[in-house]
C-alpha cells in the first residue's frame, strides 16, 4: 500500500468516525428533572444525616462526645426508660397492650373451661366459691390459643388474677396443680 492509499483510508476512517458521534444535545427539561431530583436527594441525605447525628448526641450508647447531654441516674422517674415520642417507647406500649391483652383472654379461657369451687385453695371471691382448673387441661385447651401459657400465666399471678402454687409451671409434671382466678 502506497503512502497516499493509506493517507486517504486514514481520512476516510477520521470522516465516519465524525458521521457517527452525534451532536451534543441541549438541556431538555427530563433532564432539568434529573438534576433537581439528584438535588433534593442530596438534601434529603443531608438532612436524614444531620437528624442521625442530633440523635446520636442523645442516644447513652453512642461513642460520640455527649457533653450537652443530661444521662438520667439511678432513682430519677426516666431511668431505664426509653426517650418520650421515641419508636422504642412505642413499641413498649404496643407490646405491654398486647400481653395485657393475652392476660385477659386467659382469664375467660379459665372462665369457660374451670369449674367452680369452694374458695379454700388461695382463691380470691368473698362469697367462697372461685374458678379453678387444673394446669394440664388449661394447657391442653390453650394450646390452640397461643404457645405462651406459662409466661400469661406468671404475668397474671404477678397482676393478682390467678393463683397457683409454685413458682413455674411443667406441663406433665404439674399437670394437677389448681389455677385458682382470682376475680
């Protein structure tokens, strides 16, 4: 190949590549959109980070330097207490409803299904008669309710609705031991 063959294939090759890329186009307005969202996300990270921050100077636990900061002691009514309007507040007192909840419906299971009583075994009515049955066939009907029993049920002796003696409950080992409700 002769130098002047190689010089206009190279001229050729520079000419189709410059066919080939197109012209700028101008700013359009899909992409003003795409500038003013990357915007807004930038502040809206901003701010997410700035609010994290603001609670990490709050928050007992952070390694952040705390110096305005007033850490409840020991004694005071907020200690071991969870922020006021904080998610973990919330999640207290929806799960303190729901075991209130669970305690309650126990206390009609027993209703339903125990036997009245002469009130001689730790029960609490006034007239002498109470509800009581026995651990093994509350545990057999309650089964289909929910798997917590013995936690329900510690947690209504601790709110004086029910009696039993001892300090846990086996199921097959204490299958005859009285559950007395106290209201």
């Amino acid at each position: 190949m002769s130098e002047q063959e190689i010089k206009t294939k190279s001229q050729k090759d520079t000419e189709a590549v410059n066919e080939e890329v197109p012209a700028p186009t101008p700013f359009s307005e899909d992409t003003a959109v795409c500038i003013v969202s990357v915007k807004s996300l930038k502040e809206n990270w901003q701010k997410w980070s700035d609010d994290h921050q603001e609670y990490q100077k709050h928050n007992p636990f952070s390694q952040e330097t705390r110096p305005s900061v007033v850490v409840p002691q020991r004694g005071q009514d907020d200690y071991g207490r969870p922020m006021q309007g904080s998610m973990t507040e919330q999640r207290g007192r929806d799960a303190h409803t729901h075991v209130s909840r669970e305690v309650q419906e126990l206390c009609e299971v027993i209703r339903n299904i125990g036997e009245p009583r002469n009130g001689d075994d730790g029960g609490g009515s006034r007239d002498g008669s109470v509800i009581a049955v026995e651990f093994g066939k509350l545990f057999e009907h309650y089964v289909t309710i929910s798997n917590k029993l013995v936690g329900i049920l510690l947690r209504a002796r601790k709110q004086r609705l029910v009696h039993f003696e001892g300090e846990m409950l086996w199921q097959g080992k204490d299958d005859n031991v009285m559950i007395t409700l106290m209201t």
